[in-house]
C-alpha cells in the first residue's frame, strides 16, 4: 500500500500550528500576508500557529485552505490529529460529478476504478495540470484554474 505524501500534506505527527505555519512558509507569506488572504485574524492565525487554537471554525478552515492552496481536508485531518492516509484520494467521475457536490462514496472506495453509474474510468487528479484532486467543494483547480468538470479541450482565448 503506498501513502500518498507530497509536501503539501501534513506529516505524521505535527500539529495544526507546525502545519499551517510550514505552509506558510513554504509559499513565502508573513502572518500579515496570510492572515489577509484567508481572511481571518493575524491574532488568530498567531494563536493558530503557537498551537493555542486547535480547533478551527469552518471558516477560518476554507480561508486558511485557500491561502495555503491545500485541501480542507488536510486541515481537518491534522486538527483531529489523523493521519492525512484516511482522507486522501478523492476520486470522482467528471461525467457524473455535479460541480460543486461531493464525491459519491461509491466512487470513493479504494478498489474502484470505474463508475458505479456510467462506467467511465474515475478521475482522481486534474485533467489539464494533472494535480491531484483535492476538494470537490471547489469547482475549478486549485492549482491551474481549470474546472474539474472539464475535458481537457483547445485553449480557448476568450478574455
Ligand atoms: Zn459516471
Ligand atoms: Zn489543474
């Protein structure tokens, strides 16, 4: 069985503090920086990083989630102090896929392949930067912009 492990993900271990801070860093942001583009509190994110918050409200989750361009499951994962094997692999069937929904959870179990409704072959990372897919709660990549949804089709210069 292999464990997915980027850098991106939490290590075994480490605190929600160590984690969004490693983040942090990792993109080159000060608290300043990172506390504006999530949207919260430099206090709290101050609070967050010296591990007196453990605990994030849903907001501050999809804020920090987006600033530091990783799933909120990988947050949720290392404020319950789970390892981020549990929760990874997000796979969906883009046919199928409502933008926006969850992934069934036929689609998510581990030996699928295909789906469960149409037969085509299951999606698990980004089509045109083929980055793995993090979050169906987002439409569009993360990391390239591109929906989910969409087939990889002719650039299309429309501005
Ligand atoms: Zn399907
Ligand atoms: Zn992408």
């Amino acid at each position: 069985m292999s464990i997915l492990q980027s850098s991106k993900s939490p290590s075994a271990g480490e605190s929600l503090g160590d984690y969004v801070k490693r983040m942090r860093l990792s993109l080159g942001f000060n608290q300043k920086e990172l506390a504006k583009i999530a949207e919260i509190h430099m206090q709290s994110l101050g609070k967050i990083e010296r591990g007196m918050t453990t605990k994030l409200s849903s907001h501050s989750k999809s804020g920090l989630a987006t600033a530091l361009q990783v799933p909120v499951e990988y947050l949720e994962a290392v404020c319950r102090g789970v390892p981020i094997v549990a929760v990874t692999q997000l796979k969906f069937c883009a046919p199928c896929w409502t933008p926006g929904k969850p992934s069934e959870p036929l689609w998510m179990e581990a030996r699928a392949k295909h789906c469960f409704l149409c037969g085509a072959a299951l999606r698990d990372r980004c089509a045109h930067c083929q980055e793995m897919v993090t979050s169906l709660k987002h439409r569009f990549c993360p990391f390239c912009g591109n929906g989910y949804k969409s087939e990889v089709v002719a650039e299309s210069h429309s501005e």
